[in-house]
C-alpha cells in the first residue's frame, strides 16, 4: 500500500505558533576518501540540497541556497552517483 500525504501537512500548527507558512529541510552532502585519514572529506565536494513547502503546497527546492529546478536537483545527486 502506497500513502501519499500532502507534504504541506508537515507544517507545524499549534496554539503557540499558529501563522507559521513553510517548512524546509537540508541535506549536507560531501563525497568523500576511502581511506583512513584525519580529513576524508575531498576539497569543495561539499554541497546542500534544501526543499522548502509553503502551506499552500507550492515548494522549491535549492542547492547550496541558490533556487533551482527539480529537475537539476536530480540531474547533481545523479551526477554524485547518488541516485
């Protein structure tokens, strides 16, 4: 069985914080050295991959806090052999 919710729903609504209008969550990613080392991560691999939802259930997505299309997203995680 697939469930499917609206993703606006992780809003958080409470009495204490009624207006809030997106949420958003970041994922670091860094590639990095197979070996043993004090410092694996390899020099300016790192990059972030943000998606924000508005309560309206428009969203966006950025990497590295540039905005950028769905599509992009995918094609750099692809890119990183990621997905």
């Amino acid at each position: 069985m697939h469930i499917r919710a609206k993703i606006s729903a992780l809003i958080h609504k409470s009495d204490k914080f009624p207006n809030i209008s997106s949420c958003s969550v970041s994922v670091n990613f860094a590639m990095i050295k197979d070996e043993i080392e004090k410092d694996n991560i390899i020099k300016d691999s790192r990059f972030i991959v943000s998606r924000t939802v508005q309560v309206d259930g428009s969203s966006y997505y950025e990497i590295c806090n540039k905005t950028t299309p769905h599509k992009d997203v995918k094609k750099t995680l692809k890119a990183m052999e990621l997905i």
